[in-house]
C-alpha cells in the first residue's frame, strides 16, 4: 500500500517534465484584464476555477474511466468525440493535446509492462485528438488506480499548477501560495463529493468570464505563459 501511495505522489510531483507550467489557463489574462486585483479576487477565480474542473473536466474523466475499453470502443469514442466539442478555446485545445503525449509518454517508460502504448495506437487507428482527460483516465485505470484516486489526483494538479502561475505571475508570495493550496484541500472533500456521476451528458462549463479570459490570453502584450 505504501509503495501505491509513493508512486501516485510521484505522478503530482511538479518536477515531471508534463508541461504544465507552460500554461497559465486563463490567470494571467485575468490578472492583467483586471478580473483579479487582490488576494480575495484570487480565491474567487481559484474556488471558480476548480468548479469548471467539476463540473466539466471530471464527469469525462469519470466516464472514461468506466468505459469497458478496449472490449466496447464505440462508447468511449463517443465520450472522446463530446469532449473535443467541449474545448472551445484554442490554446486549452493545444495544452491538451501537448500535456496528453507528455503524460503519456512519461507513464510508458515508468510501466512499460503496462501495455500504455495501446492508448495511443487506439487513438491514432480511430483518428481522435490525444486528449489529456481520456488519456489520464484510462493510463490510471490500467495501473490499477481507483476513480476517486484519479479524482483528487486531478484536482491536485490543476490547483498546483494554478498556485504555480500565480507565484511566476507575482500574485503572491512562494510561502503565501503554498499556504493557500493547504487550505483548498480542506474543500476538496466538499468538491468532489459533488463527483460520483460518470455521465459525461451531464458535463457543463460554469464559469464562462475566465472563458472568455482565456480566449483574450493572446492580447495581452507581455505573456509568461502560453495560455
């Protein structure tokens, strides 16, 4: 149990080279638009932020989980095939895309006796986009982990990552954003509380103004991060 556990932390340490910390996910053009201005404005787009990971990223991740793949692969085409509809803005398109073959990439030449491979072979012969929900969500199953396991896991990464951009972007402190991320998990158990569907039908973007942040990401004049 203990060797489980140190290999599903060292899957959410931030020293893989993922690519993760290239993205900033719609902080950075909020912060320079104006839509964060202090430290109560951060928690609001954090505590946002997470909200649109549950409600829209995890019913897919818990869909792909459960697909009987690859015995019944027209279901999770389907699944994959909505979940590409659903990314609407362009450059979280790309980091998807990019995160996916890292991910993927990084958990092969850890289990290479895993058969992981066959993920992308599968995606490549059916001519869908290598997306990092599907790909994480069906890498973790075959490793032998649970859903909630893959629930916290993602949960995990994308508040690190969020914390991460606001510390490069000067929103606060390394100590204050270390501090902050600790509080969040005391919410994590109320968030994800919220996750026991595996309907993907019932996925829905709620928060719409850090879309729409997002999709101004490439006007902002100086940019640390690529979305």
């Amino acid at each position: 149990m203990s060797t489980r556990l140190a290999r599903l932390l060292h899957l959410a340490d931030s020293a893989l080279p993922t690519g993760g910390f290239a993205y900033s996910y719609g902080l950075e053009s909020s912060r320079t638009f104006g839509l964060i201005r202090h430290p109560a404005g951060l928690r609001n787009y954090l505590y946002s932020y997470l909200q649109q990971v549950l409600s829209l990223d995890v019913p897919f991740l818990s869909s792909c989980f459960s697909a009987d793949w690859p015995t019944e692969t027209q279901h999770l085409r389907g699944i994959v095939e909505e979940y590409d509809a659903m990314l609407l803005v362009p450059g979280l398109y790309r980091a998807s895309l990019a995160q996916s073959k890292n991910w993927l990439k990084l958990l092969c030449s850890f289990y290479p006796e895993s058969g992981l491979a066959s993920i992308q072979a599968w995606f490549r012969a059916e001519n869908l986009p290598l997306h990092f929900v599907p790909v994480l969500a069906l890498a973790l199953r075959r490793l032998g982990y649970s859903c909630p396991e893959l629930h916290t896991l993602y949960l995990h990464l994308m508040l690190r990552d969020q914390l991460s951009a606001a510390i490069r972007l000067g929103c606060l402190g390394p100590m204050e954003g270390h501090q902050l991320q600790h509080e969040f998990y005391a919410l994590f158990d109320h968030l994800l509380a919220e996750a026991h569907t595996t309907d993907y039908r019932t996925a829905a973007r709620s928060a719409t103004l850090l879309d729409a942040a997002q999709m101004l990401h490439e006007q902002v004049y100086s940019r640390l991060f690529q979305n």
